[in-house]
C-alpha cells in the first residue's frame, strides 16, 4: 500500500460551508436539548416541580432549543469581493475581501467533544479584530479547506 501526500492543488477549494448537524458535538448538545425538554415535559404531566421551578426549566429548554437551531444553521461563504457569515440568531456578517489585513482561526477547545473556533479577521479603519464566534458544530478538515481557500484569495488580491 503506497502512502501518497496531498498537495496544494490536490486540496478541494471550499467557497461555501456550513456547520454540521450531524456531527459528534451537535449529536451531544442534541442529546442534552432532548433531555431538558423531556424533563419540562414530564414535569407538566406529572406535576412535582414548583410554578418558578418550571418556569426555570421551560427558560432552559427555549435556550437551549435556540442554540442548538443556531448552531447547525451557521454558514461561511466566499465570494469573490466579500466573505459572508450568516446564521438564524446571529448577526450577519459581511466583510470586503480588500479591507481585509489579515486573519486567524483561534481554536478554543470548549467543547465536550470536538473544538470551539473564534474566526479574527483584521480589517483596514477598524482598531480592533471583526470576531466571529463558530459553535461546536463544524468539521475541522472542511473549515482548515475553507481557511486555505480564504487565504488564497486574499494572495490574489494583492
């Protein structure tokens, strides 16, 4: 069996990706979602949580709901003047590929199960960095992809 290294060119250009909802940390926050929801329910069929209890528990569930439709909706797309992030709950972001100075992917290993990326990008005429929050639900090889397409772009606007 011959081991054969991966190239520059061999490397698929990614333009567009989206988080993954069936990945192992989405497969955990679903899990978790399903159990608080299931612990709401069966505390208003049978009743043995407290008014404020419950109220408490249906606040965690609408959260956690949220979060989890945020994180499997969240999208990165390259264009060829802008990059775009966009989600359900999240603000959308549109940053122009020539204001762009530099950037980074800041792995914050929050998760459970798998990794956390804060996404910087500096920009010309901002002080500090456009930061965009990545939720747990990415996968790591097609987002490094996305990076080595990202930084490709910017290499030919120059």
């Amino acid at each position: 069996m011959k081991v054969e290294k991966t190239t520059e060119s061999q490397i698929e250009e990614l333009t567009e990706i989206q988080a993954e909802a069936l990945s192992a940390p989405g497969a955990i926050i679903l899990g978790a979602t399903i159990l608080i929801t299931l612990i709401l329910v069966f505390s208003l069929l049978f009743p043995s949580l407290e008014g404020m209890q419950t109220l408490i528990v249906g606040i965690l569930v609408m959260i956690c709901w949220g979060y989890l439709l945020n994180s499997f909706t969240e999208k990165l797309k390259l264009t060829d003047q802008s990059l775009e992030f966009t989600a359900i709950l999240s603000r959308h972001q549109d940053i122009q590929l020539n204001e762009v100075m530099s950037f980074k992917l800041v792995d914050l290993g929050l998760s459970l199960s798998g990794d956390r990326y804060a996404f910087e990008i500096s920009v010309i005429g901002k002080n500090k960095p456009i930061t965009i929050s990545l939720g747990p639900c990415w996968d790591k090889i097609k987002l490094s992809a996305f990076m080595n397409t990202f930084g490709q772009k910017l290499e030919k606007l120059d």
